[in-house]
C-alpha cells in the first residue's frame, strides 16, 4: 500500500497516478485519508501532552510527600488516575484510527510509474518489441484441444468429472510434457541465480495482505473456511510473504528466488474460444521469479528479469511478443508491468503467458519488508515478481505452432527433457 508519506507529501502526483488508473474514487479517498491522519496525529499529540502531564505530577507526589504535604500529594493522585483514564481513552481512539487509515490505505492502488502509458484497457497496451518466427501451417491446422484429443495428451472431459470444468487431467506425453517444461523453467532460472522455493500452495489472511491479494482479489481466490486459508493464485504470494516482517542486509540484496507451483483461481468463466481447453483455468502449473530489491537497483532488476523471460521464449523457438501495460489494464499492486504474449497460429490469436512486474514499496510496506541501508537507516524494500513461465498457454502454443503431418515437433532446447524430438 501506498505510505502515509507519499500521500501527505506528494498529494497532487498520487492523485495524477490513480487518475491514469483509472481508480474512481482518488479525490475522495485521498480526502478520506488525510483527513483521518490529521485526527491520528491530534490524537498522538494529545496522547504525549497527556503522559507528559502525568509523568510531571507523578515526580511531584514524592516531593509533596516528604514535605508533609499528604492532602495534596493525595490530590495529585487523584490527578493521575484521572489522566490516566483519559489517556486510556485516547489510545483506544488512536488505535480506532489508525485502523480506520490502514483500512483506507487498502482500497487505494499503486501508482504507476511515468512511462506507464494511459489507457482504459488492454487495447491501449503499447507493443514494444516482438520476436519469434511464425511456423506455417496447413490449412486444416488444428486447436489445441483438438491436438490434445488426438495425441491423447489432456482429457478434459476427465478433468469436469473429477473436478469440474478448468481441471483438465494430463495423460502420458501430455503429463510428461508438463514435468519437461517445469524442469526447464526452473534450471534455466537457477542458471540466472535464482535460489529454489518449494512453498506451501495455501496461505494464511496476513500473506494474502501482504501481497495485495486481499483485500482486491477475494472473489478469485479458493477460500478453505474450516482453517481460514487460501489456495494460492500464484507462488508470488508464499514467496514473497518469507520476507514479511523482516529487517534484510543491504549487502543480500537483491534477492532472487524461484518456486514451481500448482495454482489455483476462481476466474469467472465465459463460452467460446478465448477460455477453449488450455485458455483458461482453473488450476494450472507455473514457475514464478520473484526478486526482493533495493530501490536503487529494482528498475534493473526489472530489465533482467523482462530478459530471462524472453530469453525462455526464445529457446522454446515460439513467437511472441512484449506489452507494457496501460495504466487502466494494470494489476491493483503494480507500478509497472509487461505482458509477454505468444501467438498461436492454429488459433490466430495472441495469449498471454507471463507478466513481469515492479511494485516499487507497494507490497513492501504491507510486508514491513525492510533493509538496512548503509548499515544504519531502515528503508522499505523494493518487490519484483513475474511468471517465468506459465504452462497451459505454452503448451497451447508449443501444441498448435508445431504440429506436422507426422505428429507434434519439440524444440531443441526441451528435448533433452522430455526425451524425444516429436510426438507421434
């Protein structure tokens, strides 16, 4: 969430960044929110005038005592238990408020950076680089679904029997497809250095506050209502919660870790194409890169990230292409993010497989994820995070781009890993 700092300090700049998010209700809530600090800060000061008062009377009462003065020592007493009531009214007004602000703070989205372009959604995302080769196809080119059908790859009619629809169930060629590509993703980022997690794929109220999901996102996430946990939308929430409440050396930073999740969301479905077979799911398998930073070095950090990204579609021989996200189709948390989309040609459609993202300190101050700078001063940390990759989309792409007459072609670079060089 956004600092009180920030606010107070730079009011008429966080207004024009929630304005090119298109977040309705900036002027009254920024309103809202200073209004409710100057009550905080009111308070504070009456609070410190008040124990100052006490602590003042207190150091009297000895005096007074030693003097013989008992009738007035006992009046100053009677004064302190009275201020003391008073100041216990008052902490409870504090801590009223204080809740009230974070409460407020909540509901208020990141600003986004300068270079964010404006926009209300994703037709206005700027395409700032593209790449790839583009494999021809017959004309009879067939969908993924169709692809997984006949290879015997994916049952989705399992998957609504056992789960429902957006559960799909992997067979043969097709799970071990997916355990190629999870491997793959996860050597190729140690080799960049990040460090491997293996979280828990459920999270408890405070690490989905932590990292934004909540309290923007309830309605899409799996909610277990017996132990109140929730099933992760992404590893980017148990990854990035290790670092909550924790004060890092600057000399750690930055931070790069990686974990291979199954994730779970409650996206709203709709029919037609867009949410066929892999498009869209319910539970699906991810590799997340998540980097704690300082601030200094997270725009950098950033830029190599953007790099693995693509560096990954690169070798896995698909084109694609790279979209810094307008103001009004970025996430809630996100100062800056760049969608990288493959395009699938059995389909003639772009998908989106990754989003690589800054939150500058908007997940930091929620974490209290902190460092120490120059070895004296505690600053908030900077958090990064993006998919490195998704699997459904990669396969729908790697499915359709590579189909021939003699079964389906696998890139060089995930041979070794699954084994062959075609499925038959």
């Amino acid at each position: 969430m956004l600092t009180i700092n920030q606010i107070t300090e730079n009011k008429e700049a966080v207004l024009a960044g929630l304005n090119k998010k298109h977040f309705a209700d900036a002027e009254k809530t920024i309103a809202e929110v200073l209004a409710v600090n100057t009550q905080r800060k009111a308070c504070q000061t009456s609070l410190d005038d008040n124990l100052a008062q006490q602590n003042k009377i207190a150091k009297s009462i000895g005096l007074l005592m030693r003097e013989g003065k008992k009738d007035e020592a006992e009046q100053a007493k009677a004064q302190v238990a009275a201020l003391k009531a008073d100041s216990k009214t008052m902490q409870d007004r504090k801590v009223e408020l204080e809740e009230q602000l974070q409460q407020l703070l909540y509901t208020i989205p990141n600003v986004p950076y300068d270079e964010v372009p404006e926009g209300k959604s994703a037709e206005d995302n700027v395409v700032v680089k593209t790449g790839g080769n583009n494999n021809p196809l017959p004309a009879d080119a067939l969908p993924h679904w169709e692809l997984a059908k006949k290879y015997n790859l994916i049952d989705f009619d399992l998957g609504v029997k056992i789960a429902g629809a957006g559960f799909p169930v992997y067979v043969g060629w097709g799970a071990r497809l997916q355990r190629a590509l999870i491997n793959f993703f996860l050597d190729e980022a140690r080799k960049a250095g990040y460090t491997e997690i293996m979280p828990p794929t459920v999270v408890n109220q405070a690490s989905g506050y932590g990292t934004g999901q909540l309290p923007d996102k309830e309605g899409q996430m799996y909610h277990c209502d017996l132990d109140d946990l929730y099933l992760i939308p992404t590893a980017e929430v148990p990854v990035t919660n290790i670092y909550r409440d924790v004060i890092l050396d600057e000399v750690l930073l930055p931070i790069k870790n990686c974990a291979y999740t199954e994730c779970f969301r409650r996206e709203a479905g709709s029919y037609g194409k867009d949410v066929r077979g892999l498009n869209r799911l319910h539970e699906f398998s991810k590799v997340e890169i998540v980097r704690i930073d300082t601030p200094e070095h997270s725009r950098e950090s950033h830029k190599e990230m953007l790099d693995h990204v693509e560096g990954l579609l690169v070798k896995l021989e698909l084109p694609y292409r790279i979209l810094r996200l307008c103001g009004g189709d970025m996430s809630f948390t996100a100062a800056i993010c760049y969608d990288f989309e493959v395009y699938s040609e059995a389909q003639q459609r772009w998908l989106e497989v990754s989003s690589v993202s800054n939150f500058d300190t908007y997940q930091a101050n929620r974490l209290h994820c902190r460092y120490r700078k120059d070895g004296k001063k505690i600053t908030l940390c900077h958090t990064l995070n993006g998919s490195a990759l998704a699997l459904p989309r990669i396969v729908a792409a790697l499915l359709e781009n590579n189909q021939t007459p003699d079964g389906i072609r696998i890139p060089a670079a995930l041979q070794p890993y699954l084994g062959t060089d075609i499925i038959k």
